[in-house]
C-alpha cells in the first residue's frame, strides 16, 4: 500500500485542512497556516495519515504547537467519533478471545495502519476543552498495559457537560464507538 497522495488528493487535503483550520481558529489561537501548510508539503507520510483520518470521518485540525519539540499536533475533531472507525474492538487480542460476531477490525490496529496513536485520557479531555465532542457517541481510548492485561480497556464521551471515562471489556463493540487519532507533525 502506497503511503502517499497523488498531487491532485495532497491539493484537495491541503484546502480541506485550510478550510477547516481557519475556520476554527479557537482551537489554535496564535498559530498561522502558511507554517503548517509548509509542515505538511514537506511531509508526504503525514499527509498520507491525515488524509486516513479525513476519509474515515476524524475532521482532523490542528490543536497545538509544541515549542519543544517543534510539533503540531493534529487531534479528530469531528462532532461524533468517526464513523468510519465505529464497530470495533479495541485491539487484536480483544478481537481474538470473541468466538463469534467478530467485527471487521479492531481500533488499535486501525490506528496503526493509519500511522496514528489513539488518543490518551488526557488528550481527550483537553480536546474536550476545546468544543463539545461524542455528545452521542463514545471513543477508545490508549489504555494504561495494567488495565489490558486484565482484559479491559477505556473509552470516554461527554454527557450532562461532563467527560466521563469507563471500561469495558477490550474485546467490545458498539455501533456507537469508535476511536479518535493524534498525528504530530515536525
């Protein structure tokens, strides 16, 4: 699988990206997209990912900049958790201990073929700061190897204009979760 967009898919990212950046300029006060932009032609790989990330549903944009490390970072800011990633099981080992209703893929593994990290707790509640997220629907979360190896795993929405985490059996599905992305880009 190639990991890169044809000139005319970059074109059309890029304009989504901008659109939707400048549109939304509460969530990156301060930050200008003529440097992001030049972040992202320089860098065919994340635009690949991003690219995943807006055709399953993510409406990804940037959240942050990290002086740091020099980073934006790109969250899933769709209104609802993306509807092209619902339906799963948190990871493969969830997914193998189900002898039947298997669904099609899992959430950890849909993430790495997209080359992004799941959202932690604390990325979902900072992006939950930022707008009101999952209203009714609910995300995996990146779950703690304590948690996992004890067959469960996290996921978290927002009701009542509070953010509520909870477990649930790695090997679950719902039609109403699926998993938000975090993309850094250098």
């Amino acid at each position: 699988m190639s990991m890169k967009l044809s000139a005319t898919q970059s074109q059309d990212l890029l304009e989504i990206l901008k659109n939707r950046f400048l549109k939304n300029m509460d969530r990156h006060p301060g930050l200008d997209w003529a440097d992001v932009e030049t972040r992202l032609k320089d860098n065919e790989e994340k635009q690949w990912s991003l690219n995943e990330m807006e055709i399953t549903g993510g409406e990804p944009d940037v959240v942050a900049f990290d002086d740091k490390t020099d980073e934006y970072t790109f969250f899933d800011c769709s209104a609802e958790t993306p509807a092209g990633r619902r339906s799963t099981c948190y990871d493969r080992e969830g997914w193998e201990s189900r002898k039947d209703n298997r669904p099609e893929n899992t959430a950890v593994d849909m993430a790495e073929e997209m080359g992004v990290q799941l959202l932690n707790e604390e990325q979902y509640r900072y992006l939950q700061q930022l707008g009101k997220f999952d209203l009714k629907t609910s995300s995996w979360l990146a779950t703690a190897v304590e948690i996992r190896k004890l067959g469960g795993a996290i996921f978290a929405d927002r009701r009542y204009n509070t953010v509520f985490v909870y477990h649930n059996g790695a090997q679950s599905y719902y039609a109403g979760r699926a998993f938000r992305a975090a993309l850094k880009v250098r």
